[in-house]
C-alpha cells in the first residue's frame, strides 16, 4: 500500500478502520456492501431474490441485512411522502462498529462504556470523518424464531417496524432535519429458548 492510499484511509477513516478490522461479517466481500445503493432503490432492491432468501444467524450476508434495514427505512419515509435519505458508507460503518459491539461486548446503550473512543453516537461517526450539524441514532433488540423462517427484506421492515411504534425512533427516521443514513445489524452467536437475538443500529446525519 503506497503512502498515498495510507494518508487517503486515515483521513476517511481517523481511528474507525481498526474497529472494522474485528468484524469478520465486514470483511466478506458482498455485492450488497456498496454497489447495491449505487444501482437500487427501495422499490427495486425489494424485487433482487437475494432479499428474499431466509436469514441463516449462523451464516448469513451481513451487508444484505445492513441494506434491507436502509431501504425498509427509505420504504416508510416514501408512504409518508418525506424525501429519502442518502446512503452514507461511513455512517454505515459507525453502526457496524456499535451493532458488533454491543453484541461482543454484551451491552444494549447508544453509550460504550467498554471503549471511550467508541463511547457515544457523536464520537462513533467522528471516529469515521463525518462533522454533522444534527445527527441521531436508533437501537433496536429483536429476534427471530428458530429455525429462522425469515427473510432479509423482512427482517428489515420488522426492525423498522419496532422503531416506528416508539416515538423518539419514529421522530428520528421521519425527521426531515436528516439527510443521510447508514444501517447495520448483527446477530448474536447463540440461540435462547428457541430464538436468535439480533442488535441493530441507525445513524443519521446532515452536513
């Protein structure tokens, strides 16, 4: 790697690229990790089979379940004709750090208090270059049952779903303050009487 690239990485990623390194989910390479925002909307991404596809929580396409909960969130903002909000890949990343971390280290809080860098939402997305002027987060603890008969697309919408029917989540996704997001979802290792648990993340942020 030249020195170049070294300085372009540090600058887009000012301590975040070592938290992404611990995640193996985020390393595999999926086609759903980047391009899939490029060429879709929600409307379009709902019609790929891959969406359609049960979730296996022991083996599963991390970056297909991040994008289903970004376009399930895309999906609701339309019926309730508010603009869409732009993919963010380093908010993304902020919210895998945090999803990932609040499964390893056996914790559900916006604050980490197992890591000061990674302590709040606000030092999460600095940690990955963005300065916003407003920025917001939203948790979710769900599950699905075992053996999982669940889609991706509605594992996305279900989440969605959660955050809807609880104001300050609602306000957050429908909030036209926010202009871009990033999503991510992380299964836990385990199953508990007959469920798999899964912790998943929202960042929101404008410029």
């Amino acid at each position: 790697m030249n020195n170049y690239l070294i300085a372009l990485l540090f600058l887009l990623f000012p301590g975040g690229e070592k938290f992404l390194n611990e995640i193996d989910l985020y390393q595999q390479e999926s086609y759903f990790k980047q391009k899939v925002y490029q060429e879709h909307d929600y409307k379009s991404f709902a019609g790929l089979k891959e969406v359609k596809e049960i979730v296996n929580p022991d083996n599963y396409d991390f970056h297909l379940l991040n994008a289903a909960v970004f376009f399930a969130t895309n999906k609701l903002r339309d019926e309730k004709k508010l603009k869409q909000l732009k993919y963010s890949a380093n908010l993304r990343d902020a919210a895998a750090v945090h999803a990932y971390q609040m499964v390893d280290k056996k914790f559900f809080d916006h604050f980490n208090s197992r890591n000061l860098k990674l302590r709040s939402p606000e030092d999460r997305i600095k940690l990955f270059g963005i300065t916003a002027s407003a920025d917001g987060e939203n948790l979710d603890y769900t599950f699905v049952k075992m053996p999982s008969q669940t889609t991706y697309l509605q594992l996305g919408e279900q989440l969605v779903d959660d955050w809807f029917h609880s104001p300050p989540h609602k306000k957050n996704m429908l909030s036209k303050n926010f202009s871009n997001l990033g999503c991510a979802a992380y299964f836990e290792a385990k199953n508990k009487d007959g469920f798999r648990y899964v912790k998943a993340t929202q960042d929101f942020s404008t410029p």
